[in-house]
C-alpha cells in the first residue's frame, strides 16, 4: 500500500477529546494493551496528529503520528500498527517469520507467499482468514511489515504451504516508514522454546521412575548399567547424583569434538562485549559486500543493506546489534568504512544516504574468509567476484532492416520476401545486383542510375515520382 510515494491531505494535531476517543479504539482494536501501555502509546500532552493522506492508489488513508512519527493507520475504520509500534511491543500481532532476502521483496509491493514462511519447531500461530498479523525475519523478533492473512493456519497446512499467505500493507522501508524517523528495526532475540526444557524434564522424569528400584536394593550394588549411566557404587547414595552423573557423561562424550569450539569461545571471552560486537558487526559487512550485493544493485540504500544483506549474514545464534557496538550508529559504522575507501556513501535524496560505490578489490574484501555453514554462498561468490573484476565490453549494436510491403517488388528477385530481416550490407548488394541485372546504369554517366518503374515506386514519394528520372548511386543506397 504504502510501496510508492502517497499524496498528504491534511496534517493537524490531535485535540484531547479525540485522544481519548483514540486511546478508546485503540483499546478495542488492541485488547491485549495494558492501561499503562495505553497511556504510553496515546500519551496526554506528547505531540499527536491526524495525517489525511491519499495512496499511490488513491485509497483514503488516515495515519496518526506522535512526534511526527507514524504510529497507526486507519483504512475504512480498521485501525493498524505501523513497523514503529511492534517496535514497541513486538507482541502486540500474531507473528510469522520468513528469511531475511525476502523483505526487499515486500518493500516493494509483494504479498508474502507461503513457501516463504518459515516453519517453527513449535507450529505456526493459530489465526483465522483475515487475522491482522505482523511479519518477522528469521532471527530477529523485531517485526518488518504488517500484513492480514489470507487464509487460516489450518487452511495453509492443507494447503501444503502453498500459494498466497498474507496481503502486506505496510513494511520497513516502504514510504510510511520513510514519513518517519527512518530508524532501523532493534534486534530481539527469538522466543525461547520449550522444546529442551521439555527434552530435560522427560530426561529428569526417566531417572525419577527408576531411582525407587535403586533404592529398594538392599544389597551393595557392584556394577549396574542405566542407559548412559553407569553406576559403581557401594551405596545406595549413588542414585543421588545420577542425574548428575548422566549430564556429566553426556558433556564428556562430546568434549573432544568441541575443544576448537571452546577454545574459540574462551578466545571471544576474554574480549569485552562492545569488542565482540565490533568483530561481529565487520564480519556481516565484509560478508555482505564480498556475497550478497552486486555492482548491478548500486546505488544500495543504506537500510536495505543493513536489513536485508547484513542481517542474514548474521551467524546462527548471535544477534547483531548496533547499538551494542562503540560506534552505535549505522551511519557511523559507514562512515568509518568510508574512511578506508572501502565503499562511498551519498545522500542522494534529502535524508536517504545510498551506497554508491564499492571497491572490491579491496584488501580487507578479499582478504576476508567466509565463514564456515556459508560454503555455498562463496563458491558463488567467486564467480560474482571474477565477473566483476572482468574488463567491461559494450554490446556490438548492428542495425537490421526488414522488407516492407512496398519493398518487396525490389527484393522479391533475390529470394527475399515481406518480413525478411537484412543487414545494411546485405541491402546495398542487393540494390546494386539489382540495378546490374536490369541494366539500370546510364551509359553516358556511370555515376547515375536509371529509375525505373519498381524503383521509382519503392523509392520515390509521389512528389517525385514525375520529376526525377535518375539517381546517383549514393543517393539510391541511402534511401
């Protein structure tokens, strides 16, 4: 909806009485908003307005802003979240995930289809057809867009998760973003499943069942197997530390495997959590440039390559977070790169900076090592890497002609008929046999030729067609 540029109306601040009507709809619409929430989201004394405005479309919108930033839309008295609010409260909608390279796609005006939602290990929200729901990247719990479902969750499992899931209204990036403060989407770690909870109580539960026989037992016990566990006690105070015992063995039998893992990790241990998200912050830029972005893309905005290169070159795992970082900014960061001549930032249009250029010959670029999980994206990068290092070629342009209805008495003895498709040279050979074959050229002057009845039909207009009997040879070609 809000893809392309939309036409503002009319922009006034809110009065109180239409605060508290709003707070009111706001409430029915958002049942799940606290009082104290209310009150934050529709404050008494912040700056509120009403902004009318039509879309590309010309659809009536109705958009509230606080602080000049969008906060709702309104469309045929249904009151939306924009991206700034799930900001907010990131739970307010049902949420969907999907991978990180299809956001370019919503910003620019797609519905989400359902192949590209990703499947939890803990099954999709429950929601029915029409449910208003908020779109998330894999990853991050921030929500991008906000979209109405078009079926229900039963109705996309039968369905195999094929065809159309959500019809996206609004998304990061897009133009309602843009009204805005332009800020980028926090980074929220992903909701915690139950799943190795559950793993650890059915683990705990299994020894519980079958510590009473242990304990009845009342002779010294010598050797007894349990599984993974193994018991070499002279007392029953042994099926005390069982459990203990069972993660102990567990963690031993994979100790070897991961001693790089532990070694790396106690490396980034010893460096402070600003100097990891440092390293981290470099490594999903240099991986961007050297995978994700081709010299075709540029000018990049910014935010698009923030949001959808750079995050999904994020390791599984860890979050990326600016904020965390000792630059703190995004623009800082880049201005940093800058620096080193790595890349160069514009503005292109007031307050939207745009990468305009990359060098990637760079050292740093190519002295930068694909992480391990992504071997795929760098075999494809290198040939993105040799193609752009290629010299470039401009495309040879020849100019073809066809034989036109009008034209085919004249081509018509070659072998020619309408629709033929000839090159320049091609036409001049056969306009020169032509004029051979039917003896056109003046004897007297070999620099002229003779108009006969099919050339002076072919060739002349009808202004000429009673004055000129003869042509010279580059008057004739270049007709």
């Amino acid at each position: 909806m809000f893809s392309k540029a939309f036409r503002v109306r009319s922009n006034t601040a809110i009065k109180g009485s239409d605060r508290r009507k709003l707070r009111t709809d706001v409430a029915a619409a958002f049942p799940t908003l606290s009082a104290e929430q209310l009150a934050e989201f529709i404050p008494n004394k912040e700056e509120l307005n009403v902004i009318k405005i039509y879309s590309h479309k010309g659809e009536a919108v109705t958009v509230y802003t606080n602080n000049r930033n969008p906060i709702l839309f309104e469309i045929e008295k249904a009151l939306y979240p924009t991206v700034y609010t799930l900001w907010l409260y990131p739970d307010l909608l049902p949420a969907f995930s999907t991978w990180p390279p299809v956001l370019q796609k919503l910003a620019g005006g797609a519905d989400l289809m359902l192949p590209g939602v990703v499947m939890p290990s803990s099954g999709l929200p429950q929601v029915e057809q029409g449910t208003l729901c908020a779109v998330t990247l894999l990853g991050n719990r921030a929500p991008v867009a906000v979209a109405l479902a078009t079926m229900s969750t039963a109705e996309m499992l039968a369905a195999g998760m094929k065809g159309k899931g959500f019809a996206v209204l609004h998304t990061y990036l897009d133009h309602l973003w843009e009204y805005g403060d332009k800020s980028y989407p926090p980074t929220l770690a992903p909701l915690v499943t139950d799943s190795a909870g559950k793993e650890s109580t059915e683990d705990e539960e299994e020894l519980e069942r079958k510590e009473p026989v242990l304990s009845l037992s009342p002779a010294p016990l010598q050797h007894l197997e349990l599984g993974d566990l193994s018991l070499k006690e002279h007392n029953t105070c042994a099926v005390g530390t069982g459990k203990e015992e069972l993660r102990e063995e567990r963690a031993a039998q994979t100790a070897e495997d991961a001693k790089p893992e532990l070694q790396q990790e106690a490396e980034e241990d010893s460096r402070t959590p600003q100097e990891q998200m440092d390293a981290l912050l470099k490594q999903c830029f240099f991986h961007a440039l050297k995978c994700k972005v081709q010299k075709a893309e540029l000018p990049l905005l910014t935010s698009t390559f923030l949001g959808s290169h750079m995050f999904s070159c994020c390791p599984a795992g860890q979050q990326l977070d600016i904020k965390k970082s000792s630059y703190k900014k995004f623009s800082r960061f880049l201005q940093c790169m800058q620096q080193q001549q790595i890349l160069q930032v514009k503005e292109l249009s007031k307050g939207v900076e745009s990468i305009v250029e990359v060098d990637w010959k760079h050292p740093d670029i190519k002295a930068f090592a694909i992480p391990e999980g992504f071997s795929s994206a760098s075999a494809a990068q290198d040939n993105k890497s040799e193609e752009r290092e290629q010299v470039y070629h401009a495309p040879e342009i020849i100019p073809l002609y066809g034989v036109s209805a009008k034209m085919i008495p004249l081509f018509q003895e070659s072998g020619h008929k309408k629709g033929s498709i000839l090159s320049s040279s091609e036409v001049r050979d056969i306009i020169i046999n032509y004029v051979k074959n039917n003896e056109l050229v003046d004897e007297a002057n070999k620099n002229l030729v003779k108009v006969n009845g099919i050339l002076c039909d072919c060739l002349l207009d009808k202004s000429e067609q009673e004055e000129i009997s003869h042509l010279k040879w580059d008057e004739l070609l270049s007709r």
